[in-house]
C-alpha cells in the first residue's frame, strides 16, 4: 500500500545508502541492517536488543512491540522517541515530515533510465493507446501528446464519422436497423439508434459487430497516415 511502489528502489540500493549515512554519522558503532517480513522483524525475538528508537507516529507500534515480547518472556525495550523532521519545501499535496512518498512523487515526469531500443517494435509510428472511464483524462494527455508533436487519432470522432452518410457504416447500419432510425436529413438519429439497442445485447452486438471493424480500419488508415508524414 506504500505510494508508488514501483519507483521504490531496490533493498540492496536502500541497505548501501543506509549503511554509508550511519558510517558517516558515527563510524565507531556497529551497524546489522536486517530485512523485515513482517511489521516486527526481530524486535519481538531478539533478546539482546535494550531499545527502541520510535518517533511520534511509531510510538503506538513500540507499544506493540513490547506487549509481543512480553507474551515472548522477554523483557521491555525502551521506548525513546524522537521528533520527525520537518520539510520546508514539502508542497500541499505532501506530508509534512521528510518523507519517502513525497520523493517518490517528485519523481513524476522525470526520466529515470534511458529508454532501449527493443528490436521487435518499428521505429515508426510508434502506437500508443490512451484508454480509461469518464473523467480520467484521456483527452488532456492527449493534447499534451500532440504539443509534443504526436499524431492524435480521436477513436470517437472515428465513430461518429463511420455513421454519416457515405461512411463505411451508414448502410449497413440503416439495413440493420431500418430506415426509422434517419433524420429527414437522411443523416442517423444516434438517438433513435441507441434506444433500439441499449439494453438489448443481442441487437447492441449485431450493431458493435458493423461498427467496431470500420473504426478499426479507419484507424488503421489514420496510422498509415502518420506514417507518411513521419
């Protein structure tokens, strides 16, 4: 449940800059680092260990710690708390203390390795598919995309334009689904259209089943067409 799990960096990474921080505060002390699989490690087992360093928020799992060791046979560690650093430049999405998360999301945006060349995709167009519900912001990635000089492909202005007359779909759809469905216009009522199918798989299918191939195609076609512009 950490922020961000995937920029967290390795545990060797972690342990090395742990251990060069700790030499560097007091080299005389010996340090053993241990990897936690569990929220206590060996602080409820161990019975060598004499203290616990916890801070504000991490008094109530010292607490925690020492009720296990009790139940262990083993005698309580002192608790000595220390107070969190404060981080100045922390924005107001961010916690307040010196904190790994808020590192993580400064991270955001930045390019972390090179990127590879991978052999089996083509140099160009390079596809990218922008998907998600409502509200998700499809369309402003989309538009920063293309600042960047990306080709946009719109999959709903490619849908709407399957349904005018003359577009791939317009025919098949009108004998589907019978002339009622036209304006006086002779254009397709999505309205009418959609009252007929919604709520009808069967119908809603037969409908996808015309449409979806042409907007794929037409899709295709707009790909082609990046490609020829480089």
């Amino acid at each position: 449940d950490k922020v961000l799990p995937e920029l967290i960096e390795p545990y060797e990474l972690r342990t090395a800059k742990l251990r060069e921080f700790l030499e560097d505060v007091k080299p005389s002390l010996c340090y053993d680092i241990v990897p936690l699989a569990d929220p206590f490690g060996p602080s409820i087992t161990d019975p060598d260990l004499q203290c616990l360093v916890v801070s504000e928020e991490t008094r109530r799992g010292g607490e925690a710690v020492n009720r296990k060791r009790l139940e262990n046979g083993l005698p309580e560690l002192a608790l000595h708390e220390i107070q969190l650093m404060k981080d100045p430049d922390h924005s107001q999405n961010e916690e307040e203390k010196i904190s790994s998360s808020s590192l993580r999301q400064r991270l955001l945006g930045t390019l972390l390795q090179p990127p590879r060349q991978d052999p089996a995709l083509p140099l160009r167009p390079y596809v990218i598919g922008l998907t998600g519900g409502t509200g998700s912001g499809k369309t402003s990635i989309a538009k920063l995309l293309g600042h960047l000089g990306a080709f946009v492909i719109d999959a709903d202005q490619l849908g709407h334009a399957v349904y005018v007359p003359g577009g791939p779909a317009y025919e098949p759809v009108v004998a589907a689904f019978g002339a009622e469905i036209l304006n006086k216009d002779g254009t397709i009522n999505r309205k009418v259209l959609g009252a007929k199918v919604f709520g009808n798989q069967e119908r809603l299918k037969s409908l996808t089943d015309i449409v979806w191939p042409e907007i794929a195609q037409m899709a295709k076609e707009r790909v082609r067409e990046a490609a020829a512009q480089g």
